[in-house]
C-alpha cells in the first residue's frame, strides 16, 4: 500500500478552505512526525479567518490527517524555512525518499 506524508498550508475564512501549499515529506512516518513537531503553531481551534497547517498521511491518494496547527504569519515563515530545510537535509545529505509530484 502506497504510504506518503504531506504537510498542506491553507488559509481558512468565512467561504470556506483555500490550499495554496502542499509539501511531500517522504514515506518514512517516524520522520514526517519529527518534521510535523517541530513546527509553530497552536493546536487550539481559531475563530474566523486562519492559516492553518495540516499534517496528512495519504493512503491510496486519500488523505488522513494526522494533526493542525493554526498560526500567524510570522509562525507560517519559520515552518515553510522548517520543512524546507528538512526536505533538504532528507532528500540531499541522507538520500532520502522524498517523492517529488
């Protein structure tokens, strides 16, 4: 069963979800979850517009998830420079299996 991890950023308002980023961390769900801890964020559910950050393991091209967090801007920067630099500590320095789509 094909197992991939990926870590979708939308922006959530009163018309509904809007995604407008989605990185693949690999197949490895010890490793995703590390990735997914470290970044910033309140697990608290927000009120009115937000952004959020989802973590989700896809099976079969369906989507699980796995664990939110709401965040502001400023928190949004320092998890995209995050998971950016682990896809590329995995992907170029451990020769991981990071799927590009």
């Amino acid at each position: 069963m094909e197992t991939l991890f990926t870590i979708n950023i939308s922006l959530q308002g009163p018309a509904g979800k809007i995604t407008y980023g989605r990185f693949s961390i690999g197949r490895d769900k010890k490793e995703a979850t590390e990735i997914f801890s470290q970044l910033k964020g309140s697990t608290e559910e927000a009120t009115g517009c937000s952004l959020k950050v989802e973590f989700l393991e896809e099976i079969m091209e369906l989507p699980i998830p796995i664990g939110t967090l709401n965040c502001n801007l400023d928190e949004l920067k320092e998890n995209i420079a995050i998971i950016s630099k682990e896809i590329f500590r995995i992907a170029h320095l451990e020769n991981g299996n990071i799927d590009a789509e």
